[in-house]
C-alpha cells in the first residue's frame, strides 16, 4: 500500500501495514469554544460541516473531524449511543451486501476486529428507542476519508480520536445528528478554537 507505516495493534503483537495519510489539519481535534443550550457530555455531530462536537460544559467542546455518509445516505435525527465495543467485528448489513454485489464488489459477512477492520479501534453503536439504528460512530483504517463524505451513513473518526472519544462517552449518551440540509444554528454556535486549550489538551 502507498505512503504507509508499520502500526502496531494495542490489543496484541502483530504488526501491519496501515496507510499513514492524513487528513487536512482543519479535522485534527481542537478545543472550542461554544454556545449551545445542550448539556455536558452531549455529542453533536454536523454532517456539513463534518465535525463532531463532544460538549464539556462553561462554554467549551472538544470538536473532531468526522467522514460523513456520501450522497443519498445522509440522516439527521436525535439518538443515543447503546453500546460501545473495542476493535469491534464487522457484520454489514444484508442490505449493503445486497447493493454492492450489484456494482460487482463481494464483501464479507464478517470481517474479524482488527487494524484492518473497516470499524477502525473503537465502536459506538446508536440506538433510537432501545433499537439498533444500523449506524454508528466509528474508527477507520482510511484516515484520509476523514472530512469526505464517503460512508454508507455511518460517523467515521480517525482511530485515535474514536478512542480519546470512547473514553468519554459513555453508554447512553445523547447523540444529535445535523442532516446535511440541517440548521446547526438550532443546536449551537462555534465561536473559535480554544488555542490554549488546544495547545495542553488531554
């Protein structure tokens, strides 16, 4: 694979090679200040503007560059995370299988958890009224689709931010997804990147 390094897995000892690219420095994470009236600990994710915003309170959010889904597979709506799973397995839905092997590309019904894992390290699955959307926010071992729109409308982050992101939210957490003819006026205001905060982020 071009422009690739060795990478190592933080659940065992094999090593890989994985692509190295990243994306443009507007979608590395930041601290932000914001104006929103949603509480603490709310994830709010615009699909415009491919960010995500996980909301801290006192007028601050650590936002990160999202890959949001690509035309005609957009969603908007509020829903909440219901599990969460480390280097999680990959079983796609029959409908996509179904839909690729008509553009003649085979996929697996199953692809083993792993840095080659098309959910990347870290899963957050969404749920609406305690039933799997089919959707979630998830790693990715293509970094440089980070700030497209490239998915089946699932929220893709680059690995370690998926994981910096996990560590926070917990299961049900709120999640408000902005549609790509959303209003993010409705659910906040970004006023700036928080560059001290930025700088000694955690």
């Amino acid at each position: 694979m071009r422009d690739s390094t060795l990478a190592r897995q933080d659940v065992g000892t094999d090593v890989v090679n994985v692509a190295a690219k990243r994306p443009k420095p507007q979608y590395h994470r930041k601290k932000v200040r914001i104006d929103t009236k949603e509480r603490p600990g709310t994830i709010i994710i615009d699909t415009s503007r491919k960010f995500l915003y996980y909301i801290e309170g006192n007028g601050r959010a650590t936002r990160y560059g999202v890959g949001v889904g690509r035309e005609g597979f957009g969603w908007a709506g509020t829903v909440k995370v219901g599990r969460k799973a480390k280097w999680p397995d990959w079983r796609p839905p029959k409908q996509m299988i179904a839909r690729e092997r008509k553009k003649g590309r085979i996929i697996p019904s199953y692809v083993k958890g792993g840095i080659n894992n098309p959910l990347g390290a870290r899963a957050l699955y969404l749920h609406r009224g305690g039933r799997d959307t089919i959707y979630r926010i998830h790693g990715t071992n293509q970094p440089w689709t980070i700030g497209q729109n490239m998915s089946s409308g699932c929220i893709r982050m680059m690995n370690n931010d998926v994981k910096h992101l996990y560590r926070r939210a917990n299961v049900g957490t709120k999640v408000i997804v902005i549609g790509p003819n959303g209003r993010s006026s409705r659910y906040y205001r970004e006023r700036g990147v928080d560059i001290l905060a930025t700088i000694f982020r955690n």
